[in-house]
C-alpha cells in the first residue's frame, strides 16, 4: 500500500518517460499548440459503447458528438439535434439533424448513422435497455430526420441521450454502429471536434488527438457538454504514465500541462507552484464501488454480500487514498450524497460497521466453503490500488480466503467483463468509482440495473428494484422520485447490489497557461483551452 506521504522522485524520471516522444518537425503542430495530458490510466479500449471505462468515455468524448448534451446546470439541450418535439400523446418524438454535420473523412451525419448508433448504445446502457423496452420503432424520416416511436409515454428520452454517464450515446457512422455490441469496433471515425490520430498514437504510451478543422460548432457559449465546442489548440495527446510521481514531476517542469488525478497528499507542493492551478472539476465527486458478482459462490447468497456491508469502514479506505478529510466524506446514501434522490433508508448498518463478528456470522450463515475468492486489483490507481489491499485484508480477517489478482487498470477493464467462473479467468469482487451526479439517477447510472446478464458487471437480478426503477421512471416531478428512491434504498440495502467505498472530490492540476478548462461531473473534455 502506498504511504501517506510521498517521496519526490528525481525531475528526471519525468524527463524519461517523456524521451520517446516523436521529434516535433515542421510538419508537427508546436509545442505551443499542443496540450500534453496525463490521464487517470491507459486507453485500454477505444470503444465507448463497449466499455463503461471513465477513460474511454473521455477518449469518446474528444471524436465523438452526441444528440442532446447537459449543459452546467445538468440540464438536456440540444447538440448534433438542430430541431425537435413530441407528438400530443406523447408517443412520436421527431428530431432533426443541424446542418454541417460530417464525419471525419468527409461523409454527411445523416439519420441512419443516428439510428445504427442509437440501437448499438441502447443494447450495451442501462438506461438505454430501459428507454428500449417502451420503444416501438427507431426508424429514418429522411436523411436528417429521425423518429422514435414509443409504446408508452416516456419522459427521459432526451435526458438519457444527454447523459453523461458512461456509456454515452455517442453518434458513429452506420457502417461502425452496425458492430456487435459485443465485440469491439477496430475503425474510430466521429464527427466530434478531435480526430484520433492512429498514426501517431502509440498503444500504451500516448494517444494523439487533432484538431477537427471542419467541425461546426453550435454556437451558444461552452456550457458543461453543451454549447460550443471551440478547439483552439491544434493537438492533444493523452500520455500514459503509470507512477503518479513521474507525472507530478513532469507537470512541475512544464513536460505535461495537464494532469487528472495527483496524489492528494502532495497537493500542498502543486498549490505552493505559481505555475500550477489545482482545481476541483467535477464538483459532486465520485463515488468509490466495490461490484460483486452475483453469478458465482460465494456472492450469489444474499448472507455473504450483507457481509460485506459490515466490513466496511469507508474512512479507513477514503484517509487511505485522499488523506485530507476536505476532499472526502462518508456517505451510506445508494445515490450519493449531495443528489437530489440522497437519503438515510436503512442504513443502520452503516451506523454500525465495521462490525467483524457480523461479518464472521453472515459469512457462515451463507455457507461460505473457504473457497478463494479474486479480487481484481489495478495498482496503478492509487484509490484502486489502496482499496484492494484494505479489503483483502479485511476479507481473511473475516476468514474469507481473499485473492488479489493483481494488474493494470486495463487489465481489470478486460477480466470484469469474464462471466467465467472465478477459478477460470473470472472474479469475485473489483473496484472502482462513477461520478456521483450519474449515481444519483436511478436509470441514468448502469450500476443500477438488477437485469442479470443483460445488465453491468456484477450482473445482479432483482425483479422488484427493476420495478422500483420503472416507477422512479414514471414518476410525475422530483418530489415523487425522492418518495420512489427512499423505497429503492430500502430494499437494495437488503438484497445488497454492490458496497460504497466513501465519496470524495478528486482535484485536477494543470499548468496556468491553461485557459478555459471546463468544470463538469463525469468527462473531462480539452475543447474551450486555450495555451496562453
């Protein structure tokens, strides 16, 4: 586990891992122009509908646009959509495309594109499964117009095709959004203001992104994921860096400018640079998760996952990885604190963990064998990394026969999606976090889903919280989806779909030559800066 408090690295170990960086020739954009950023981990997978993975939705989110976008007050406007309504009985919603849409090899953005991808997201989201079950038919109008014919009145169209959950609805062209759900896409052509560009990306180490010259922006001001997407640098590469102090350093001498997730406890060293901003962007936080997996002994018993529960000591896991109590909070709420659908349904449990004699007497009332169980274990994220450790440990406290089956973030990102068996390539338990603005929407956030294989990994199966969500879905305002929520928490936190970790703000820094970064939950996007 990695301690408290960190010693610095040697200036040079940045310059390293910068050395294998292609010479900057006429023909390259400047240094100038271009933004060098390190990431949360690598870009494993370069299909956004494919993953639920936080850095894939940012990779998406640079050469991808989608139809309706929040704005800063999280609320649905328009994006690729120019115009659009609602029959009177509310069952025909009719949009229309905005003029100058084109791909990036030059195509038109027409309505079979829409529609291709429409259906390819709504096989893999959770919010797009439930929209789906009420749809009777996505069909062409005519090249930029499209109609989505409902079976039932349903209000969250837009908002789900807004959301900025992952997997976003982002918009391919008809012949990629044809792909399998279930199988990756191998070409990545958007519309969005970014081009990937595949020749100069290197697997691993770095991922260029250029500026799209033929992108039409709308032209509201910059809003959230809404409004204007003005590029006004000529190319940005995410660099891969695994050790946080490389990047810390590389930040300091000016060899990246952006750097997503530095270690909290060597904030005061970045706050004390006259060159470095630290900024909170996403200021709902995010909310740390470990998933169980419900397939397999021993967490397809009830006993054993509320056992779970009382292992739990969330400030144990938060003061581990974040250490200074402002950016961290404890919270028992199964739609984050700080929501709207926030609340204290049982959660006496939470008042009461850790408890290990509970813990010890759940786990023998479910039967457990001594059987191994695999937690998937990403070190080169420190929350991930401190956090598997933490619960092993607790795990064979409880006298539980923990695992770790130690990789990268890219790593994890591939096993969870094994439905095997633990003992054959699958898992048990891993760790990660969501965005606690997505957490508190019922539909919106995958984690919700309780539709078995059909749903998230985990793949829990619960029929009366799917019919809590259908009615969180139909409720007439915000105060009768409060009322639905407080009955969801009341039962989830007996049939116990996943734990909650601690919520926390996770604090970017940059170089203060960076101006116009925009502050949003979920993606963090690099149109708006500007190099000064």
């Amino acid at each position: 586990m990695r301690t408290t408090r960190r010693r610095f690295v040697q200036g040079t170990l940045a310059t390293t891992a910068l050395s294998g960086i292609p010479s900057i020739g006429r023909a390259q954009p400047s240094r100038a122009r271009t933004i060098r950023a390190v990431m949360q981990g690598d870009l494993r997978s370069l299909d956004p509908i494919w993953t639920t993975a936080n850095i894939t939705a940012y990779h998406g989110a640079m050469i991808y646009d989608t139809l309706f976008a929040l704005d800063g007050d999280q609320k649905t406007q328009p994006q690729m959509v120019g115009k659009f309504g609602v029959s009177d009985d509310k069952l025909t919603h009719t949009f229309e495309l905005r003029d100058g849409l084109k791909f990036h090899d030059g195509a038109p953005v027409t309505a079979d594109d829409v529609v291709a991808s429409i259906r390819r997201w709504a096989a893999r989201d959770g919010g797009g499964q439930h929209m789906m079950l009420r749809v009777k038919d996505i069909s062409k109008k005519d090249d930029k117009t499209f109609v989505i014919a409902l079976k039932e009145p349903y209000g969250l169209v837009a908002d789900l095709m807004a959301k900025t959950a992952t997997p976003l609805l982002y918009i391919m062209p008809k012949k990629i959004a044809e792909t399998d759900p279930n199988q990756q896409i191998t070409e990545y052509t958007g519309s969005g203001p970014f081009i990937y560009n595949k020749n100069e990306t290197q697997m691993g180490q770095r991922y260029v992104y250029d500026r799209n010259p033929n992108y039409v922006s709308r032209s509201e001001p910059s809003s959230g994921m809404a409004g204007a997407k003005t590029v006004k640098v000529d190319r940005v590469i995410y660099e891969n860096m695994p050790d946080s102090q490389t990047a810390l350093q590389a930040l300091k001498a000016g060899e990246i400018d952006f750097f997503e997730i530095p270690p909290i406890d060597l904030l005061d060293t970045l706050e004390g640079d006259p060159e470095i901003k630290v900024d909170v962007l996403n200021k709902t936080g995010n909310f740390g998760i470990m998933r169980i997996n419900h397939l397999y002994p021993p967490f397809n018993n009830v006993d054993a996952r509320k056992a779970l529960l009382y292992l739990i000591n969330q400030e144990e896991f938060m003061k581990a990885s974040f250490g200074n109590p402002k950016y961290y909070k404890k919270c028992g709420s199964n739609f984050a604190c700080g929501t709207p659908m926030e609340n204290d349904e049982n959660t006496a449990w939470f008042k009461e963990a850790p408890n290990l004699a509970k813990a010890k007497e759940l786990f023998q009332k479910s039967g457990y064998d001594g059987r191994p169980v695999v937690l998937l274990h990403a070190t080169n994220i420190d929350f991930m990394n401190n956090s598997a450790q933490i619960m092993a440990q607790r795990l064979r406290e409880a006298g539980v026969n923990a695992q770790l089956a130690t990789s990268d973030w890219g790593g994890v990102i591939t096993r969870r999606a094994v439905k095997a068996p633990p003992d054959q390539g699958g898992w048990n338990l891993f760790i990660t976090w969501s965005g606690s603005a997505s957490v508190g929407n019922a539909i919106a956030w995958v984690g919700h889903q309780a539709t078995g294989e059909k749903g998230w990994f985990g793949w829990p199966t619960d029929d009366v919280h799917e019919k809590l969500r259908d009615k969180w879905a139909a409720a007439a305002n915000i105060d009768e989806q409060k009322a639905v929520a407080r009955e969801m928490q009341k039962h989830d936190w007996d049939f116990v779909p996943h734990v909650w970790l601690g919520q926390w703000q996770s604090p970017v820094a940059y170089r203060k030559n960076l101006k116009g970064v925009l502050a949003l939950p979920e993606i963090v996007p690099f149109w708006n800066i500007e190099k000064v």
